[in-house]
C-alpha cells in the first residue's frame, strides 16, 4: 500500500539554523500539506500546497517558513532560522484531487537546541 | 471558523468494554468529519469518515462513529476494547477540498487488563 514517507525521523539543530524537512506524498496526489504538533499539544495546520503554490495557511506559518515541490515526488518545508519554540514533530500529508481524507507520514521530531 | 472539542483528554476503559470517545464540532458550513488515532511515535492513522453519506461511519478495528447534527456531534465507538487499541486518538473537522483539518486536542485511550 502506498504511503507518505518523511526525513529524517529526527532533527536536532542550533536556534538560529536552518532546517530542511523533506516528504514524499503519495505518488498519484496532488494536495500536499504540513502540520505540526508540539509534545503534548493537539496538531496544528500549517499550509497546503496545490498546483505548485500555496492554497491555504495558518498564521503559525510566518515568513520564516516557506514550502517548496523541488520536483515531482518531494515536498519540503523550510525553516530559515529556527527558535526554540519551533521544536515539535511534523507531519506531512497528501490526499487526491476530490478525496477528502488526508494520509499522513510518520513524522519528523525537530528538536531546537 | 472550525473547533474541535474532546472531552476527557484521558479514558481508561477495562479490556472487552465498550469504548466511547467523545467529539463535539463546530463549523459555519457542512463539515467533513474524521476520527485519526496515534500509535506511541507513529504517525497519524485515518480510522474513519464523514463526508455527507451515512450518518453512522464504519471504520478499521472496529470502531464505528455517528454524525449527528443536533447535537454536532460524532462520537467513535467500539463495541469491545482490546489491549490494542491503546493509543492516542484525535477527531477533526474540514470544510473540505484541500482545506487543512482542525484538530481536537486528543484523548489518551487507555485499556486496563
């Protein structure tokens, strides 16, 4: 069975850095999305992403992010200088044109030191 | 707007009883509904939806929910819990399309032997 697939599992990096997180949607999807879940607290929407351009975000996704399709199969969200309080696990997920249901990936736990 | 809300952040059920998450919604226009659950450190996992069809939805495991629209409600249910099912489970609320979900903060479900 398809499935969404990120990297890598774990980021550590120094307030301040920048960070790359990297995601496969589904190969025959055309929405693409991220989210983020701080430990303990619900998960958030960030931004969804179609027809290579942003559809929707939140207002967690401040100019410091910013998200990019660099080629057919990845999806990537970009963090230019991160704080401590970007730590969180992220998810990306995807869905078809017309599908409702949004299939997630295993996550990527950020960790700003 | 659109809120989710969960009550019990946690619910401790015995093995074999019947489990009942609870989820109230509300959304300015006809909201799709979806229950996810959690594993420990594992993504996010479509257990089952709403999308204007039946009102009762059947999902994976077992489990079963109820859209019911005076009460905006859509609890999940499951007739017999199994040790298995312990994991986090989140429900969600989106208008639609390529909108992002909103998520409920979570109910820890927890099965006592």
């Amino acid at each position: 069975e398809p499935e969404v697939t990120q990297t890598p599992s774990h980021q550590v990096t120094q307030m301040g850095q920048e960070v790359i997180l990297r995601c496969v949607p589904i190969s025959n999807h055309l929405y693409f999305y991220w989210y983020r879940q701080i430990l303990g607290q619900k998960v958030e929407f960030l931004v969804s992403f179609y027809n290579n351009e942003i559809s929707e975000k939140s207002e967690i996704f401040d100019d410091q992010f910013s998200v990019e399709r660099p080629d057919g199969s990845n999806f990537t969200l970009k963090i230019r200088s991160t704080k401590l309080e970007d730590s969180a696990m992220y998810f990306c997920a995807s869905n078809r044109d017309n599908s409702y249901e949004q299939y997630f990936g295993p996550g990527t736990r950020l960790t700003v030191t | 707007a659109q809120s989710v809300t969960q009550l019990g952040s946690h619910v401790s059920v015995s093995e074999g009883a019947l489990v009942l998450l609870r989820c109230n919604y509300s959304s300015s226009v006809p909201p799709y509904l979806f229950w996810y659950v959690q594993y420990p450190n594992q993504g996010l996992q479509l257990l089952l939806k709403y999308t204007s069809a039946a009102t009762l939805v059947k999902g994976i495991n077992g489990f079963e929910a109820e859209f019911k629209k005076s009460e905006t409600s859509f609890h999940l249910t499951k007739p017999s819990a199994h040790m298995s099912d312990a994991a986090e489970y989140f429900c969600a609320v989106s208008p639609g399309g390529a909108d992002g979900l909103t998520f409920g903060k979570g109910t820890h479900l927890i099965i006592q032997p």
